[in-house]
C-alpha cells in the first residue's frame, strides 16, 4: 500500500476521497464471465481478497448496453480484489469451481451467447494465467467435457441496471446456478 504524509487538511471531504483514490490504486480488477451473473457476484463478494463486485455487460457490440439490448455482450462480473491477498490466478481457480466451464453458451437454464464462459484479459500475464488455468482445469478430468471458456481482449465493461447489482442480498431465494463443485484445482 502506498504511504503518504498529509501536512495540512484545508478540506477533509476533499481529503477522503483522495485517500480512498490513492488505496484504490493499490488494488486490481479482474473481468470474467460464467453464466447469469447473479451467482457469480454471490459467490466472488465473500472469497478473500475481494473488495468489491459489480455485474455488468462486457464484450459485445453496443454502447451502454441494457438488459433487454446487449448484443454480444456477455453477462460478467467485475471483480476489484487487493494483489497482496489474491492473485489472478486464485480468483480463476474459484471461477472454474463454480460454473461449468465444458458447456458452450450456457449455465444451467441460462441458454444463449450472453451465457458463456469467458475470461477478458488485459494484458499478456492475465492471458498467460488463463491459458495456464485452463490446461490445470482440463488436465484434472473434473468436468465431463473439456474446457470451452473463450479467452478474449479486455473491451469496456458496462455496469448493469441497479436491480442486477447485488441481487441475491437482496433477494435471497433468488435464482442462481453457480455453486462451488470441487476444491481448489492449484
């Protein structure tokens, strides 16, 4: 974590925010996707290491897609997580536990591209981790096919509607079809 010295407070709302900003630096964000959202941003807001999840639209054809117009998007997950206590590599190993990675465009009843299993990488090293993850996860023999996530370059996430955001907090018999299936693949 970066350390700094404050002299002088002329503004202390002023000042917060830019603390919060400076910590906010220290931390990483992840982009996946792995079927309906919901259960996913479930399951990824109580692993360690994870500061914060938002639902949203990534990888598709539109500007500021909706729920009822996101073509190509898939429904995915932002995932800001401190580096000093998870790693890309943990966060992808908790991924390929709870959802089914060896199903093409679809999670449970979920059918259809907006569905997949997907990783969006934003560098060379996020890739690599995947490819690595990926040969793990099909190596073990755990799921019945193998691995269909698609790896694709990071596009812009765009945060879903607010009744998406948090939804099984606040709805907590909603639907959902994620579920940790195995132990740690690492």
């Amino acid at each position: 974590m970066a350390s700094w010295k404050v002299s002088h407070v002329p503004n202390k709302t002023l000042d917060i925010y830019v603390l919060k900003d400076q910590i906010m630096s220290d931390y990483k964000k992840a982009y996946i996707a792995g079927g309906c959202f919901w259960g996913m941003e479930d399951l990824f807001r109580t692993q360690p290491g994870v500061i914060d999840t938002e639902v949203g639209y990534i990888g598709g054809q539109n500007d500021h897609p909706t729920y009822r117009n996101h073509p190509g998007h898939a429904e995915g997950i932002e995932i800001t997580y401190d580096p000093s206590k998870t790693s890309f590599k943990q966060l992808l190993d908790f991924f390929f536990r709870i959802h089914d990675p060896s199903t093409v465009d679809r999670q449970g009843n979920d059918i259809g591209s907006s569905y997949r299993s997907a990783i969006f990488f934003q560098n060379e090293e996020e890739k690599k981790d995947a490819e690595e993850m990926i040969r793990i996860v099909d190596a073990s023999g755990r799921w019945d096919g193998k691995v269909v996530t698609t790896l694709e370059p990071y596009k812009p996430f765009w945060p879903a509607e607010e009744e998406h955001q948090d939804y099984l907090v606040k709805r907590p018999n909603g639907y959902t079809c994620h579920f940790e299936r195995f132990g740690t693949f690492l």
